[in-house]
C-alpha cells in the first residue's frame, strides 16, 4: 500500500545508547518530517528536507541529527539517547505544498530507560 | 514558545451533539490552516483545511470557521458520531509550502 512507512514500530533505549529511526514513502514527495508527539504538546517539529540533498532544524532539534538519503528515505538518528527524548516519533511526507495534506506514518514509541 | 494555542485539551460530548474546537495562533503570516484527525496507534490524517480568503469551510458534518481579525479558527463537527472519537490537532503554516506548526491537540469522545 502507498504512503510512509515507519521502523521499528517499538524501541526501548538505555541513557547513553544510540539508534536510526527509519522512514521511507513511496509517492514521490518532495518534503518530509520528523515530529516527535508528547502529551499535552501536540506535535513538534524536530527536522524537515523540503527537498532531496537539503536538511533543516524545526523545532526541537537538539539531540538528533537526520538524513535524506534519496528522495524515497529520510532517517532520524539519536547518537546519545536521554530519558527526555522518550516519545512517539512520526515521520511525514508531503508534495511540494501541503495543500493535500501531510502523509503521516504510524509512528515509532520510543522510551528511553 | 507555542505559536498556535488548542483548546480544549479534552472534549465530551453526547452521540448528535456539535463538537467544538478552538484554536488561536499569532504569527500573521499564517495563511493555511489545516485540521488533522488521529486515531489511537495511528498517525494523524488531514481532515479539512482553509485558507484566509474565506471565512467558512464545509465538508459533510466537519466546518472550519475562520476569523482573521481575531487571529482564531474552529472546527465544528455537527451530528457528532461515536466513530469521531479521536484526537484532533490544528495547524498553521506560512504559506502551504512550508511546515506546519501544530496545536497541542484535543481529545474527542463522543457518547454513545
């Protein structure tokens, strides 16, 4: 099925360790996101890639670092994971404007131990 | 500091009554204003959305209604349904090109 898909779907960290989160679509958006969604705080913007070969902060960028390794893949990684950083993290795509809306995928939930 | 405000944070309301949510933001160049529906375990999906040039937006039993002066936006929901029991976000971007900027979301239950 078309649309943005998310891995790992479920992770558990200890303080210190690292990990890449994953995300790929296939309908050929130019943009995507990577929002992280804590309670009471809808979704934050941590980076984006308005297009393939640029990357820019949102946000709440500290701690993370992303790629955009080609138009289809766009991955978020935490070098040294920090309890504050559990979390469910989605990834989004979009076409060159939003108008049609972002395409979310179904997130990853991350805890940090 | 939170450019677009939601609220409330929570919502209950009767099988057949209107949902009512608000939402503020401050940055005036703002000009695309779209609602995201999100059900448990899943990523939000665009509901409806609205540019400044209008002042409402219907489609089907969701309304955005759209004060510019005020710098607010809502979504109603008429006839409200048990299958509308989900999390709702508002955003704002400058422009539809560029990202969105989300409230902090509103938890909908609708009463059998």
């Amino acid at each position: 099925n078309a649309g943005v898909t998310q891995t790992p779907k479920f992770q558990v960290l200890k303080t210190g360790q690292s990990m890449t989160l994953q995300c790929a679509q296939d309908m050929n958006h130019n943009s995507m996101y990577w929002y992280r969604q804590d309670p009471g705080m809808g979704l934050r913007l941590s980076y984006y890639s308005a297009s393939e070969g640029t990357t820019d902060k949102g946000e709440v960028p500290n701690g993370y670092n992303v790629s955009r390794l080609n138009k289809r893949e766009f991955s978020l990684r935490l070098e040294s994971a920090a309890p504050s950083q559990t979390s469910v993290y989605f990834c989004a795509s979009s076409a060159r404007t939003a108008l049609r809306g972002y395409t979310f995928g179904s997130g990853t939930r991350l805890t940090v131990v | 500091q939170q450019q677009v405000k939601q609220s409330p944070q929570s919502l209950i309301v009767q099988k057949g009554g209107i949902s009512i949510i608000n939402c503020a933001y401050e940055n005036t160049a703002f000009d695309y204003f779209p609602w995201y529906q999100q059900f448990p375990g899943k990523g939000p999906a665009l509901l409806i959305a609205i540019r400044p040039d209008v002042s409402e937006k219907k489609e089907g039993r969701f309304t955005i209604s759209f004060n510019k002066s005020a710098k607010q936006f809502s979504l109603h929901i008429m006839d409200s349904q048990p299958g509308d029991s989900a999390t709702y976000f508002c955003a704002a971007s400058p422009g539809s090109a560029r990202q969105l900027t989300f409230g902090s979301g509103t938890q909908l239950t609708v009463l059998p």
